[in-house]
C-alpha cells in the first residue's frame, strides 16, 4: 500500500506526458519496476540466502538453490533472476504502460477521489481478494497440460523455492499473470488502482517464494506468516 502510494507521488510519470508511446516515460516506468524487484526479491535473497542471517532454522528444506543443469547456467539464483527481469518485469511495465496510455487518452473511465471516495477506498481494499482468486484461477489453466507443458514448466523447474523464484516464470505465463490488472479497463479505476494491482502481482510473489516459513529475529522471535508453505508443497510435489 505505501509502495504504491510513493510510487504515484514520486515515481510516476504525469498523464500528460502518456498520450503518445516515448521512450522516455515507458523507460522510466521499466527502470522503477526494476528497482522495486531488486529491493523486494532482491532484499529478501540477500537476507536470507546469501547473508543467511538465520541459517536454515524455518526453512522448508535445508538445501540451498541449485546448480543443476536444468537451469541457464547451470545456476538456480541467475537463471531465476534473468527471467524475473528481462521478462517478468518487461511484462509488468508493457501492462502498466498500456494501462497509463488508455487512462492518458480518455479510453477508459477516470475515478476521481472526490466524486466516489467510499468506493475509491473500497476498490483499492479489494484488489488484494481479488488478486487472490484471479491467481488461483489462472494457476489452474496454466496446469492445463498444454499449457504446463509450453510454459508454466519452467516455474516448476524450482522444486527448492527461493525469492527470485517467485516471478522466474516464461513469458507465456507473465502475459497470462498480470491480466488482473485488465479489470481496471473495465471497471471505473484511477491510476492508483491499476499501479497498486501490477505491483502486489509483481512483488508479493518473491515474498510467497522465500523458502522460510517464518523469519526469525536476532532474539529468536518469530515473525509469522512471511511465506506459504502450501505453495512450496505444490513446487515440490506439483499436486
């Protein structure tokens, strides 16, 4: 919620300046998302995978990321990276842009704040419910065999989940991920729902990904709820 609201105030181009596809702003746009999953996967790689400030107490399986041979490189961590940025976060921005270009020339409806706060408000809680049941629908057409086997394939190459696991996914699958935010389309939105949708898509999933079913601080006290350990299970078993 804060990340978006920085987002809007700082880091997001004027309307005005999307009416027309440039360079600049679309650039801009990439850029920031590439800072926001660097900080988030990023951090939390760092934290717990390289840094390794709480070893493997809470971690679903004590084994570290892979060097097999299944990934590019031979290397679980880049090959996870490479997709997470040069396709998960193009995806992400070519959504975001096309959204920003449709609200920029008046192709969609514009939620003003002052004309509709209470729905302004409402909408904005239930992006999370209804990022949640979007997910769960989209996860099961990507298990259509068809499709599993042109795509989603590539995210279950991580049976040992980490960070940058979360977005690691083919290109085929992100254009299938981020249709959520094709309801603000529809649907009469400001720009700030659409922003907050692409970006809890985007930077949550490192987070469901982490490997660790809770963090643990330097006082041994446990942060709960920091991961899904029923999505781990469905990486290492895929049922």
């Amino acid at each position: 919620f804060l990340i978006t609201l920085v987002t809007w105030f700082y880091f997001q181009p004027a309307l005005s300046r999307c009416v027309e596809f440039r360079a600049g702003w679309i650039g801009q746009m990439y850029l920031r998302n590439l800072v926001l999953l660097w900080l988030t996967a990023g951090g939390w790689h760092l934290i717990l995978y390289t840094l390794k400030l709480q070893g493997t107490k809470q971690k679903y399986d004590p084994r570290w990321q892979s060097k097999s041979k299944v990934f590019l490189w031979c290397n679980q961590v880049y090959d996870n990276i490479f997709w997470s940025c040069v396709s998960g976060c193009t995806i992400w921005t070519a959504y975001e842009v096309v959204t920003y270009w449709l609200f920029a020339n008046g192709h969609i409806g514009f939620l003003n704040w002052a004309d509709h706060p209470i729905y302004f408000v409402l909408l904005y809680l239930a992006v999370h419910p209804i990022r949640e049941a979007h997910f769960y629908l989209t996860h099961r057409l990507l298990h259509w065999k068809p499709l599993y086997k042109s795509a989603h394939y590539l995210h279950h190459k991580n049976l040992n989940i980490g960070p940058w696991s979360g977005l690691s996914m083919h290109p085929i699958e992100h254009l299938i991920y981020f249709t959520g935010v094709i309801l603000h389309w529809v649907l009469l939105s400001h720009p700030l729902h659409a922003i907050y949708h692409l970006q809890h898509t985007a930077l949550t999933a490192p987070l469901g990904h982490n490997g660790f079913e809770n963090l643990v601080t330097n006082g041994n006290r446990e942060i709960k709820g920091c991961s899904d350990y029923f999505h781990y299970l469905h990486h290492r078993y895929f049922e």
